[in-house]
C-alpha cells in the first residue's frame, strides 16, 4: 500500500520490535515532540500561548530539563507561572465567598482545587501526542486490512503493553466485524498471553539472578527483564543505566 505520514510510523512501530509496536511509536513522537518544543517553537505566540495555559506533565518536565535548554525550559515555565498567578488571583477570593450563617464553617464553593488539578493534569506534549494517537490504531486496522504482510508482523511481534493492547481490542471493536473481528482476535489474544508467559518466565529467571546459587547461570534474554516488563505493565521507557 501506498506509505503515508501515518503508515511509515506504524511499520516502523512493528520492525523496531520490543514489547509494544505502538509503544514504539508514542515514545518516538515523545522525543521529536521534547526536541520540537525546545527548538525555537516556545518562542511562537500561539505555541507559548497553549503552553501557558496546560504547562507539562513530570515526566515531561524532566524530560526537557534534560535536554541543553535550559533558558527555554526557564522562559516558557515563567510565563506559564505568570498566567497562573493571575488565575489564581481570580478564582482564590471566591474560597471565602458567601458564607450560609454566622456559624457555618463549610466552605461554599471552592474553583481553586478543580482549577490545579486541570492543571496538574495537563500537558502541552501528552495533548499534542494523545490528540491524534488514535489515528496510528485506525491506521493499522487499515493496514490490517490491505496489506497482507500486517498479519505477519503482528504474529512476529512480542505483543503489546497493558494500556495499548486495551486500546487495539477497543479499536478492533469499531474497525472490524463478523468473522474479521473474530479472526483477529483469534491472533491477538493468544499471541498477548503467550508474550505475557514468556515475559514472566523471563521475570522469573532476572529474580532468580539474585540468589547466589544461580550467579554463574547465563543471562540468556533475562539481563533486561525488568526493563521490558516494566513497559508491558506500565508502558514506560526506562534507560539502562
Ligand atoms: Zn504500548
Ligand atoms: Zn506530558
């Protein structure tokens, strides 16, 4: 099939091979979206203006601080705290608003808990990435569809993380019907719990690792056990230091 913006990202996703294709994938957008927004992007008016308004998520946030900018990381949070503060100052005089009787403690309204939790919870890079991720999933039941070789890299793959492999069974619900969705999940359900076995057998052996009585025992595939397990469960890329 012809390769589009969407279609090369997916492929790619499935030959660079680990624990999650979509994993793969989302991580890769995550870097080029750091890189982007420490490029001269967080000069943009309308870029800085969004910034203001989500700020980043933790991870996020490290994950910037990490690059080599720091004046950039420093001018975008200055102006996301000046959009706060003056946020704050309009919503924190309604804490003490009207009060139902002289002895009546019980606060009225409170907007400023609501307002930081929005807050805390959101990401100018997670909203950029999650805003069209759904798209690399319609893509691959496209593909799933057309190319026959999809078939094959899915039975060649290792499976999917918990949180994607939710998101392909919810997908491959609206995509596919009849026999094709039972088809499909004839090779996906079994190939994710066979990967889930090997990947705990793995586990298994990476623990038995720390007994003395295994120490001169060869790796074989366990030495980044952990690693890969913890992004089947939690989807997370962790570097081995
Ligand atoms: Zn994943
Ligand atoms: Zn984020």
């Amino acid at each position: 099939m012809k390769e589009s913006l969407y279609t090369i990202p997916v492929n790619e996703g499935f030959e660079e091979g680990g624990e999650c294709p979509f994993c793969n994938i989302k991580h890769k957008l995550e870097r080029e979206a750091v890189d982007y927004m420490l490029g001269a992007s967080y000069m943009e008016d309308d870029i800085r203006m969004e910034t203001n308004k989500t700020g980043f998520c933790s991870k996020h946030y490290a994950e910037m601080y990490g690059k080599q900018n720091r004046l950039g990381v420093a001018l975008m949070s200055d102006t996301h705290l000046q959009k706060v503060i003056d946020d704050l100052k309009e919503l924190a005089p309604a804490l003490k608003g009207e009060k139902k009787g002289i002895f009546s403690k019980k606060a009225t309204s409170n907007p400023v808990t609501p307002y930081l939790n929005t807050l805390t919870n959101s990401c100018y890079i997670c909203n950029k990435i999650n805003n069209n991720f759904d798209r690399y999933f319609d893509t691959f039941f496209y593909m799933w569809k057309k190319d026959s070789d999809m078939e094959e890299k899915v039975k060649n793959s290792k499976g999917f993380c918990f949180e994607h492999f939710a998101t392909l069974i919810e997908m491959a619900q609206k995509n596919l019907s009849g026999q094709k969705y039972d088809d499909f999940i004839d090779i996906v359900v079994p190939l994710e719990i066979e990967n889930l076995v090997r990947l705990e057998g793995e586990l298994a052996f990476f623990i038995n690792k720390f007994d003395h009585r295994y120490k001169d025992e060869p790796w074989g595939t366990a030495k980044d056990a952990l690693i890969r397990a913890m992004l089947k469960l939690g989807s997370v890329e962790v570097e081995d230091k």
